[in-house]
C-alpha cells in the first residue's frame, strides 16, 4: 500500500476533529448543570 501516509494523516485529522467537537459538545452540556 503506497497512501498509508495519507490514510493516517486524514484519520487522524479526522479524530483530531471528532475530538474537539465533541469536547466542545460535552462542554455546552455540561455548562447548564454547574
């Protein structure tokens, strides 16, 4: 497989985007509660 660079560079950007937006969503929910 020649693009395994490319396939770990778009997974993990796309993990890297999925985390912050659901760090981002676990901080609006939590904000209401405290």
């Amino acid at each position: 497989v020649r693009n395994v660079g490319v396939i770990l560079g778009v997974t993990a950007s796309t993990s890297l985007f999925f985390g912050l937006l659901f760090l981002s969503a676990a901080r609006c929910c939590a904000a209401p509660v405290q």
